[in-house]
C-alpha cells in the first residue's frame, strides 16, 4: 500500500498501515452492557482518547474491526429498525476511534480549498433559533461557526453527507488508502461489539458513555423534553473521547453527534442484505436521504441506542450530525 510520508494513516495504535492482521471470521462472543467505570478505566479512556487528536498530517486513528456475525435491528423502537436480521461481516475493516474533529476537517477544508454545503450560497446549517425556539436553517451557521463553541477537539457538525463523502475523497488521495463512510452494518456492528442488549453500556450508566440530553441541558430545554436522570456536564457537543469507549475502544457511537453512514433510506429492513454491504437504491432506497446513526448531544435516552435509525437529506447540514470515517485493508 502506497503512503504519502507527509500524511500517515495509522491502524490501531502504532502500526502502519498494512502491517496489522486480523483473525478469520468467526461468531462474535456475546458481551456484557458495560457498568459503572473505575479511576483505572477512566485513565485508560483519556490515554485511548489522546490518540483522536491527531497531529497535523496525520489520518484520523482507525481502529481494526474482525469479521463476524450479529443480529442487526430491533424489536425495542419502530418498524425502522425491523425486522431484526442475521448479518454476516466477511472481511476486516478499519473504523475511526473518534469521531471527525474540527480539527481534522479544517485541515481538509484548508488543503483543499473546499466549500461545504452550508456556506455554498449562504444555504447555512440548521440550528438553534434561541428567538423562535425552533430548529431552523440559518444562514450564518457552518462547521466553523454551528451556534456554541467548539474547539479543534470537538466532532465537526455541520458537514452534509456530501462534505463527507468530499473529506473521504480527499484523504484517500492524500494516503493512498481507501477511506470511506461506514455501511450502516457496519456501523451497528460495531457499536453493539458482540452485545445484544439496546446499548453497549447499562441503562443506569449513559452519563459515563454518552452525550446526550441530561439534566446539564436544564438551561436549554423545553419543558416538554426528556431528559436522562444524571448530568453528563456537556449542554451541545463534547470534545470527542470525554466519555468510556466501547469494547472496540471506540468512543461517542451513541451520542454526541449523529453520524452519516453510506446507506440510502429504506424504511425498514425487509429484503435489507445480510452481508454488511451498503444498502442503496435497491428495493425502494432513497437516495437523496442517507441513514444517519447514534443519536447526539440532543437526543432523548430513547434514540441513545445501538439500533435507532434516522435519515437526512445529503445537501444538509445540522448542527448535531457529523460523521467517523471507515476504510478498507
Ligand atoms: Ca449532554
Ligand atoms: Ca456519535
């Protein structure tokens, strides 16, 4: 595999690209919801985390993914996320640990002089109207500018399907490797990590994992939203690897932006492959509207879950969706 030297892909922590082996595929071991941390955990979590905040002319961290099987959607929400199905996963891949940073999307829109959708025209990115109290599109709003502050080490927000899909162009000229967004298969694969149960950490537990809805959002919330019990202490988005990893190592899945995957929308599941590819316009798929994954810094316990599904336009920005990246060995 060719790497510029100026820009370094990594696989794992260490290792350069095409120097790490995977096991063969095999039946994924069935795993616990992860508990209550420990000041061991934590410490391991902040060392993990460091390696997100890549230095310039470094690829985002990938993590290593086996191949294997598990049983994608749900019977706990709406008929998006059914019928639950047997998928099989049958070659390794790479998944980002982290979200995509400001950072690491400044540096791609600096490089490559690139626009993204929200300021083309002035179109803007949907946010906050504190005035109206309404999510609305507003003009002024982009990845640089969402509407609270953000720092290099938080996710980018803001960024359309579209921006994705440039960012993953970008960084595989510049490696030589080929980057990608996650199948939405791939991305519940992931994030359930051999567990079955709605999230990969126990229910009583989400302020240790996630950045969701919290009673932190008291000062923005509306009387009729549902918020979790604990205090995460982030009210919008959370430099990324501020909570515990899932059994991947992998940090903010559930919660802190909703993320872009490769998929089209489909409505449900019915005739959906069952080899972890991505689904597109085959049996009824939108294709002006990708499935987003995860849930946000906005989001009610209920979508905080390994199998919600949503949708979003592919020209639009929200200043709760970004994306992680995949790539192929
Ligand atoms: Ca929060
Ligand atoms: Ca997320």
């Amino acid at each position: 595999m060719r790497v510029n030297k100026k820009f370094i892909g990594l696989i794992g922590v260490g290792l350069l690209c095409g120097q790490l082996t995977v096991g063969a595929a095999g039946e994924q071991q069935t795993a616990k919801p992860l508990g209550e941390r420990s000041a061991e955990a934590k410490k391991t979590s902040q060392a993990l985390a460091q390696t997100c905040r890549t230095a310039e002319g470094q690829a985002p961290t990938m993590v290593a993914i086996r191949p294997g099987q598990f049983q994608m959607g749900s019977t706990d929400g709406d008929a998006y996320e059914q019928p639950p199905h047997a998928v099989t996963i049958p070659q390794p891949f790479a998944i980002s640990r982290c979200e995509i940073t400001v950072g690491q999307f400044r540096q791609f829109a600096e490089e490559a002089g690139y626009q993204t959708t929200a300021e083309q025209g002035g179109k803007g990115c949907y946010g906050w109207n504190a005035d109206k109290k309404e999510v609305e599109q507003l003009p002024d709003r982009n990845w640089s500018n969402p509407g609270f502050k953000q720092t290099d080490d938080h996710p980018a927000v803001c960024v359309s399907w579209n921006d994705a899909q440039a960012y993953v162009a970008w960084l595989s000229r510049r490696t030589g490797a080929t980057y990608r967004l996650p199948t939405e298969a791939e991305w519940e694969y992931v994030v359930r990590a051999g567990t079955t149960a709605a999230r990969y950490y126990r229910d009583d537990r989400q302020c240790d994992y996630a950045n969701g809805l919290g009673q932190e959002a008291k000062s923005i919330a509306d009387s009729g939203w549902t918020l979790a019990e604990c205090d995460d202490g982030y009210v919008y988005t959370a430099p990324v690897g501020s909570f515990g990893e899932n059994h991947h190592g992998l940090f903010d899945t559930l919660g802190n932006v909703w993320e872009w995957t490769q998929d089209c929308w489909h409505g449900n599941y019915d005739n959906a492959p069952a080899d972890g590819s991505a689904w597109l316009e085959k049996g009824g798929g939108d294709c002006n509207r990708r499935v987003v994954r995860g849930g946000s810094w906005g989001s009610r316990p209920l979508l905080l879950r390994s199998a919600i599904r949503g949708m979003y336009n592919t020209g639009e920005a929200n200043f709760n969706l970004g994306f992680r990246i995949a790539r192929a060995f």
